[in-house]
C-alpha cells in the first residue's frame, strides 16, 4: 500500500496485526520503489499442505489438515514429488488455463512425515490455478497405492487421467520471497 506517514516498518506490523483476525499474521514490512508490484515480482512461493493419516478423525485438525485412513506409503509419495522438481508443464495438475502457459519451476516438491502428519511442501517460481491441491491429490493417490509409479509418470507425460483435488482446509501459503529479501 501507499502511504506518506513517516511511521517505521515495525509500527505498521504491529498496527496491522492489532486489526487483523487471529488466522492472518504480518510478520514484516519493507519500503519499496513506487510501482514495485507484489505479485509479479515475487521470485518464488512457498505452499504447505497437511494431511492428517490415521483411521480415526482427530478433531483438533478438522480445518487445518486432509484426513486420509488408508495407510501412506511415505516413500513412494516422496519418490513421486521429488519428480516433480525443475521445469515442467504442470497443466495435468491444474484448473483450466485459458493463454497462461502450464510451464513453470519446481524448486522444492518434497514429503515429510511428522508422526501422523504428513507435510507436503512445495516451492516454485509460480504456481497454476489449483495445482498444490491437485499435485496432493494425486500423491496420495500414489501413496494409498491407487496410482502406481508407471501410471504416476504417464500422468507426468500428460497421458493419465484427472487428479482428485485434495480439499482446501489443509493448504497454507507460507512465504513469498522477494529479490529484496
């Protein structure tokens, strides 16, 4: 935002959060050039997705990780993702594109479990519209055993199937970074 108040970076972190629901939390502030423009000139985006893997819900987690009861297999989700790292065309895992192009960056697709949770993390220069939960999806797919790793390549080669989309309640975007950072 624009603003001509001679405040420092930390008082507007702290007014914000003062005003912003408890679920939203400013963790800096930095001066920029008039017409820097926060959504393209990011370098890279960090996702999160959690998914909660026993056979009994655990409500504490009801909004904030996907439930799957079937047993994961950690390995081969984690053999599946890191596939996914460098320059691909991600259109398999995305909603319709119109003229954007499916080309784009994998930096990080990696698996890791946290006693019973699974941490799904992604980082790349951008991402298409619902591609984390559709890459989730279908990796759980893998590691239920469904999808196995000829079909998981094909799917790759954009000759498989659609992906199931993993529901919203367990993503979260937890860093964009800058050149300024």
């Amino acid at each position: 935002f624009s603003t001509s108040s001679c405040l420092r970076e930390e008082a507007f972190v702290s007014g914000l959060n003062r005003y912003l629901p408890k679920d939203i939390s400013v963790r800096g502030a930095r001066r920029v050039e008039d017409g820097f423009d926060a959504r393209r000139q990011a370098r890279s985006r960090e996702y999160l997705y959690q998914v909660f893997n026993r056979s009994t819900r655990r409500p504490l987690l009801v909004d904030r990780a996907y439930w799957i009861k079937q047993p994961l297999d950690a390995m081969a989700m984690s053999r599946a993702a890191q596939s996914l790292e460098g320059r691909h065309d991600f259109r398999v895992f995305a909603a319709p594109l119109g003229r954007r192009s499916p080309l784009r960056t994998m930096y990080r697709s990696q698996v890791v479990r946290s006693g019973l949770l699974f941490l799904f993390h992604f980082e790349a220069e951008s991402f298409l519209p619902q591609q984390v939960r559709r890459t989730v999806g279908a990796l759980v797919e893998v590691g239920c055993g469904r999808m196995s790793m000829d079909q998981w390549s094909a799917l790759l080669r954009g000759s498989g199937g659609a992906c199931p989309t993993a529901p919203a309640w367990g993503l979260c975007l937890r860093n964009v970074k800058y050149a300024v950072d």
